[in-house]
C-alpha cells in the first residue's frame, strides 16, 4: 500500500519542520512549500539544515497559483501553515498580512476543490478569543470586555466585570464567540471560517486548531513576531533584559511544538474530526514574568532581571488559557511536555546558536520594532 503524502504550507518553518518530522516518523511521505522569507530564514533563502532530509521542499509563495497547483499533484492531505503572522507585524503590514493570510488561503481553497483531498487541517491561533472567559465571585462565567484605553493609561490591568467586580480568569473553550481586538486575530479567524466554510460546501473534512502560544527549537531569533519565548531569548542572548508589559502578571498558556505537531497528527488521523474546531494548548497557565526568569535561568543570565515597564500595548489581552477537553475528548490530545522539559531543550538549542551570524543586532532589531 502506497505511504500517504501530506503537504505542509509554510513547511519549513518552526512549526511546520517539527510537523515534518512527525510525519515522517509515522511513514508518511511529506511535501513543503514554503516562500523562505528572510525573516525567518536570513537573506539567503536557502533551504533550513533542520529540515530533514526526505521532505520534498518547493520553494513557492501560497498566493502563487501556479505554485500552489504544483504542490498538491498526487497529495493526499494538506495542513494550511503558511500565514502572515504576529500582532506586531500585522499592524505595522497590513496589505501583506491580509494578502497572505486571506488571498493565499483563498489560492489554497480554489486548487484543494480542483484537486480535492482527504483532509484539510488548518492553522489558527487562540488570539481570536481575544480575552478570555472569567469567573465573578458569585461563580457566575462572564465574557470580559476589552479593557477600555483609559483603564490603560491608569496602569489598571485586570478586566472588570459588568458591575466592575473582580474578575477570576479560567481556561476558554472553543465555544467563546471570538473577539478580535488585533488585526492579527482578525485575519485568522477569516481564515480559519473560510476552510470551514469551502470545506463543507465541497465535502472536503476540513479543522481548524487553535494554537495556544507555541514555543521550542527552530524559532526564528532575528523575527520580532517570533513568539514570546523567542523574543525573551533573542534579548537575553544579547546581553539584554527581557522587556514586559503592565506588570507582567499576565497570564499565557505555553505549549510546546511537540505536544502541538502532535495534535495536528492526532487530527489527520481522526476519523471525526472534519468540520469542527479545537484548541491546542498546555491547559495551563503562567505568568509573563515567570517565563520570562525562568528562561534567563535557563540560558545563564539569572542576573538580567525582567524589565517591568508599566507600559501596555493596545489590543494585548489580559489572560488567555485554553481549555483543551475536546481536544483530549475527540483526538485523544494532550500535553504532555512540560515547561521544565521543554524549555531545558530550547536552552540546549540556543546555546548552539549562539556564534551563529543570525544572532548580530537582534536587540537594535527588537528595539526598533517595539
């Protein structure tokens, strides 16, 4: 029997690398397209060594349809990775992230219904719940409203309820109507709405994962929008502290890359999960602040202390923890790499990084971004 070939957009990547080697490990045949752009991949656009071997790489654009027709010949799965992302990025390039984001799926959609497949999984991001659900004292679930610009500039962070009562935050469910307080956010929940929608219109099972705030080895360094834990360790690496906004009591729920590539595997595999939407995420939650020590503990530099700032950013949510129980109900899912283990192998992995070329000028790069 012929070994299925799955294609990843956005395949050599962070996120989609990792995903490769899943794939592979469990006897599939693996396709990748991917534009290399050199915020991930440095001027050269060459193809990334952590890449294994046996992935078949097309260097494409998604929006390209030519491309995009070449990588689907004879798939039988498609995961949708490929995405202009970062809430950074995305207000300082909004044409690029929507064209990517909203022309490149649409690219994707129309070949996938020419050449129909077996699954369709696509990539989506726990920011479109923007803050996430409470609990009032009286044990009462509230959605809390975005915080208003002048609770901001008075340095009061924690949301409020409707009687302005405090507010305790629990982990949100996929159930939570969306509320997309950052470009970002919008662009993948079009996104994700647009395969499901295309996906049932031509009977193809089509999923959307929600991915919590996803962290391990191959992050891209030198790209500001690369994830917290990368941004933190780009500063650390260079001899600088990690920057925090509000008062770093924030709280973030970290998965690592491979409970999240794992998740995505459980999907392809399932035989009930077309149609639907799930999260993926650790269920836990930590502090900004915590991470941000630990992973200066964890590289060494105990002595740069987290910068505090007071300073908020607009359309930043307050709590964001995923509530993972149909993920673990439907697909079997569920963490299993904790942050203690996950980070001591992303600390082992920078510590190889450190003389690389990439790394020169990555606090000027973040300082100048925000």
């Amino acid at each position: 029997m012929a070994r299925k070939r799955v294609l990843i957009t956005g395949g050599a990547g962070f996120i989609g690398s990792h995903l490769a080697d899943e794939l592979l490990a469990r006897g599939y045949r693996v396709r990748a397209l991917d534009s290399l752009i050199p915020q991930v991949h440095g001027d050269a656009r060459s193809r990334p060594g952590y890449l294994a071997a046996d992935v078949e790489l097309i260097r494409g654009d998604v929006r390209d349809r030519r491309a995009v027709e070449r990588a689907l010949k004879r798939v039988d799965a498609v995961f949708h990775l490929a995405a202009g992302v970062g809430a950074g990025r995305s207000i300082q390039d909004i044409a690029h992230c929507s064209s990517v984001n909203d022309f490149g799926t649409a690219v994707l959609l129309e070949a996938v219904v020419r050449k129909p497949v077996e699954k369709l999984v696509v990539a989506s991001s726990t920011s479109v719940y923007g803050e996430g659900l409470y609990r009032t004292p009286e044990g009462r679930i509230v959605e809390a409203e975005e915080r208003p610009l002048s609770q901001l500039q008075a340095g009061r962070w924690e949301p409020c309820g409707p009687e302005g009562e405090p507010l305790e935050p629990i982990p949100t469910p996929e159930t939570k109507s969306p509320s997309l307080g950052s470009i970002s956010a919008l662009v993948k929940h079009h996104q994700e709405r647009l395969c499901l929608m295309v996906g049932r219109a031509h009977a193809i099972p089509t999923v959307a994962l929600r991915f919590s705030n996803v962290y391990g080895p191959r992050q891209a360094l030198g790209n500001p929008d690369g994830g917290m834990l990368a941004t933190f360790a780009s500063r650390l690496l260079a001899g600088n502290a990690p920057i925090i906004f509000e008062d770093g009591l924030q709280q973030r729920d970290l998965v690592n890359v491979h409970d999240v590539v794992r998740a995505c595997r459980l999907t392809l595999e399932s035989a009930v999960a077309g149609g639907r939407v799930f999260n993926v995420g650790s269920g836990s939650s930590m502090t900004v602040r915590a991470a941000a020590a630990q992973m200066a503990e964890a590289l060494g530099r105990r002595e740069l202390r987290p910068q505090i700032t007071g300073q908020y950013r607009e359309g930043d949510v307050r709590h964001s923890v995923a509530d993972t129980t149909l993920a673990a109900k439907a697909l079997g899912y569920e963490a299993r790499v904790s942050f203690t283990e996950g980070l001591l192998e992303l600390a082992e992995w920078l510590a190889r990084q450190r003389d690389r070329h990439e790394l020169a000028g990555i606090g000027a790069r973040l300082e100048a971004r925000g």
